[in-house]
C-alpha cells in the first residue's frame, strides 16, 4: 500500500463515526488499530504451543520441588505457583484446539534449546539458584513473550488469545511479585555468586531460541549442560525447617479428642487448628504421585494439582487459626511428615493415590467434613467454622477427583476403597521403631498448647482436656485399630 493509500484509509477511519458515540468494537479497541493486521493464525498457534511448553514445564518444576524443600513458605508458594501455572495450560490447551489444530501437537518440544533451558532449571541444584532462575529469568521470559503476543494478535480476529493472555499475565505478575520477594528474603550475595554459571546457561539457551517465543535473533548455540548433565531424579523424602524439630512425633491423636463428645468445644477447634496445619505432608505427598506418574492426559495433571493447592490452602488455614488465638504454633505444636515420608517411600504411586481416595471417602459421611464444620460453628469460632466450611467443600470436590481418576481405573469402587485401606495400613507401624532410633519420643505437646490457648484468651483449661493423652501408636487417624488392620 503506497503512502496515497494509506493516507486514504487512515483519513476514512478517522472520519468514520458509531451510533450515538458509543465505544466502538465492543470496547476492544479503535478502528485505526483494528484496520492494522495481525498475526496470522499459525502464528498465534506457534506462540500459543510455546506458552504452553514453557508453563507445563514451569508447573512440573515446581511440583518436583515441593517434598524437598524444607521451608514451609516456600512449599505452599510452590503449590501455588504450580496450580496457576496448570490453569493457564488447560486455557492454552483449549485455546489452540479452536484454531484448526487437530492434531494438536502440544506434546512437541518448540526448540531443543527451550528443553535444555528447562532441564537446567528442573536440576537446580540449591534453592537460592532455583528461586533465581525460577524467577529472575524463567517467569520474566514468558511474561515477556505474553506481552508481544498480545500486542502483536489482532485485536478484534484474535481477541480470545488477548482475552487469554491478559488473565494469564495476572497470575505471572502475581508470581513474580512472590518470588522476587521471597529471593530478597533468603538468597544472599554468596548464593548469587555460586548460582551464576548456571543462570549463564539458562540465558545462553534462550539467546540459542531467539527468545522465549523466538521472535529474536538467535544469539550463540545451545549451551552444553551443567546441572542436567546428569538426569533428574525426583527426591521424594519429605524435608522441613527449623520450626518442625520433631517430625516423627505421633505423640496426640487429634481425631480422638474430636469425636469425644465429653470434651470442650475449643479444645475441639485447636485441634482441628493441628489438623489443618498438619496437611502439609498432603501436598509433599501428592507431589510425588504427579512426579512420578507419567502420560496420563492433561486433565489428571490439572485436577491432581488444584487438589494439591487445596490442600496446601487447608495447611494455612491452620497456620492462621494458631496465630490468630495467641498459639505460638512452631513452640509447641509438633507437625510431624510421617504420613508423607512413608507413603512416599513405601508406597507405589497408585497405591499412594489409593489410600488419598480412601481417607477422603472417609470424610464424606456425617461424621467427617460436616462433624468438623459443626463444631466450628457451635464452638464461636467465627475463623474456625469459615475455615471448615471450605475444608469440606473442598473434600467433596477431592472425593470427585478420586472418583475421576483413581475409581476409574479399579474393577469397583467398594475395591477401590478396601485397597486404599490396605495400602495404608502397610505404613502406619512406625512408632516404636521411630522411638528405638531415637528420632523422636512421642511427646505429649498438647497440653502446653492448649494451656497457651487458654492463657492467651481468658479461658479457664478444662481439666478433661488437658489430661488428654491419647496417641497414634494404637488408633489410625479414621479411628482405626491399627494392630487390627495389620
């Protein structure tokens, strides 16, 4: 078009007016830009498949990270950042199924440079290096290719890939703004310092693709690799910090002073308190079966993980309720990772996603989620009966989950549930042996915490409740004798 053209048709624009005013093409935009073409199909398409390469692999990397790392704020950003980064690849997936793709391809990896670019950051070997190449160059490199996506897409032929891409950029934004604190907070200049050659590699290998999106010039070839040069392996034993120094206690049955109906209704509510903080294992567990389940379609990946990041959510939801009542909760309770650690490695994937299923089948009658949400509401509570209220929301939805994709693949589900129910009992039979070694004593923390309750709060200690001393080392958490299910 020479410039006498162009003058033409911008003056034509310019002059053209909509009824009344009103804002023109629905509030997308103005007609100057949307006269202006954009990219073609197959272009959105390329870039599409490129988004959804890089926040796959960003979900795994964050699911494989989970169980080992030991700081608890980290493991819930974690489970987090990965359930976001699964609800943005099922929006791409779906996406690029509308754009004459069958078959699709997602499974393709865009540029070999981008797999050794992700390699390299799966093998990270520290968590300084992972959080800064996680997200001081990772996660800004796929902000970036957003950004020229959504301004190079028409914005009228293409708006649902704009569409996509504006929300998906709050959750990267909403990433970013996590990691780069929680990097200011933990990485010291030493850690920075011994990360740089492999964040040199993560760079080089996105020059070697031109980019993210490959929208750049290519600069260099792709680097040879460093931390991947041996391949990953998942490690699956559950790690914590300093504020869980008795992991393997097993000292307070939580679910027995529940269902005891001669005990005080906020006593009742501490522990429930411990129970949800408690459910920090279900994400260290539930990492495992995704880490180290392959091939199973895109919809397992993303249900498992909003399950995962539920349950995350409960663990906080504990840590809220202590703080809140004036419990110093890394003090004087003792959460302990004994159910992750031996599901983890006693345990086959399937059989892990067994015994999941079958303690959420466990919570579905009257006596488990609702009990729960009852006594939060007769106890008070405002905090406590708000948080077991989702808590069972949540569990019904888990328990469809579990129907979804574990049910389905047993002959029934009454098998389904009596399997779960063997799987967990060829794990919980650690307690002497626990004590033999020396790894813990199975104190009773209970009393201490519940007299710091009272304390906090005017209350006079129940004299039931502070006598309360009953433990696992008979009684399973669904109440079960455990010499009797040996």
């Amino acid at each position: 078009m020479n410039a006498a053209s162009t003058a033409a048709t911008e003056g034509r624009l310019a002059a053209y007016r909509t009824h009344q005013g009103l804002p023109p093409l629905a509030g997308l935009g103005g007609f100057t830009e949307a006269a202006r073409p954009g990219l073609s199909v197959e272009e959105s398409v390329r870039r599409l498949k490129i988004h959804h390469y890089a926040l796959r692999r960003l979900h795994q990397i964050f699911i494989t990270h989970i169980t080992a790392e030991p700081v608890y704020e980290l493991k819930m950003a974690f489970s987090y950042h990965a359930h976001l980064c699964a609800e943005q690849v099922t929006a791409l997936r779906s996406r690029v199924g509308e754009m004459r793709e069958p078959p699709l391809g997602l499974e393709k990896v865009p540029h070999p440079a981008l797999e050794r670019f992700f390699d390299e950051l799966l093998a990270a070997p520290t968590t300084a290096s992972l959080l800064l190449g996680l997200y001081e160059v990772a996660l800004p490199a796929v902000r970036d290719a957003l950004d020229r996506h959504h301004d190079d897409a028409h914005l009228l032929a293409d708006q649902p890939t704009r569409r996509l891409i504006r929300f998906a950029r709050i959750d990267l934004d909403d990433m970013l703004a996590y990691g780069l604190r929680a990097v200011s907070c933990t990485v010291l200049p030493e850690d920075r310092r011994l990360a740089l050659p492999g964040l040199a590699v993560l760079r080089a290998a996105l020059g070697a693709a031109g980019g993210l999106d490959g929208c750049s010039p290519v600069s260099g070839p792709i680097p040879a690799p460093l931390h991947s040069a041996k391949p990953f392996q998942f490690d699956g034993i559950p790690r914590r910090d300093e504020r869980f120094p008795d992991p393997y206690n097993m000292g307070v049955n939580a679910e027995v002073f529940l269902y005891d109906s001669t005990l005080p209704l906020d006593g009742k509510v501490m522990m429930m308190f411990y129970k949800r903080l408690r459910e920090i294992d279900v994400p260290e567990m539930m990492a495992s079966i995704l880490a180290e389940t392959p091939d199973k379609p895109w919809g397992y990946y993303r249900d498992m993980t909003r399950q995962l990041w539920d349950e995350a959510r409960h663990a906080m939801m504990g840590e809220v309720g202590f703080a809140a009542v004036g419990v110093d909760w890394p003090s004087k309770v003792r959460v302990n990772f004994t159910w992750s650690l031996g599901l983890n490695t006693q345990l086959t994937p399937i059989e892990r996603h067994a015994v999941l299923y079958f303690i959420e089948q466990g919570l579905m009658p009257r006596t488990g989620k609702r009990h729960e949400w009852e006594v939060g509401v007769r106890s008070k509570n405002p905090l406590a009966a708000t948080f077991q209220d989702f808590d069972w929301a949540d569990e019904v939805l888990h328990a469809r989950v579990g129907r979804d994709w574990f049910v389905s693949q047993m002959p029934s589900a009454h098998e389904a549930v009596a399997y779960g129910d063997r799987c967990w009992s060829k794990v919980l039979m650690g307690w002497e042996e626990w004590r033999a070694k020396g790894l813990t004593r199975h104190d009773n923390w209970w009393p201490a915490t519940y007299q710091q309750y009272c304390d906090a709060n005017g209350v006079t200690a129940d004299p039931a409740a502070l006598a309360f001393s009953t433990s696992y080392q008979s009684i399973r958490a669904d109440l079960k004798d455990i010499s009797a299910s040996a």
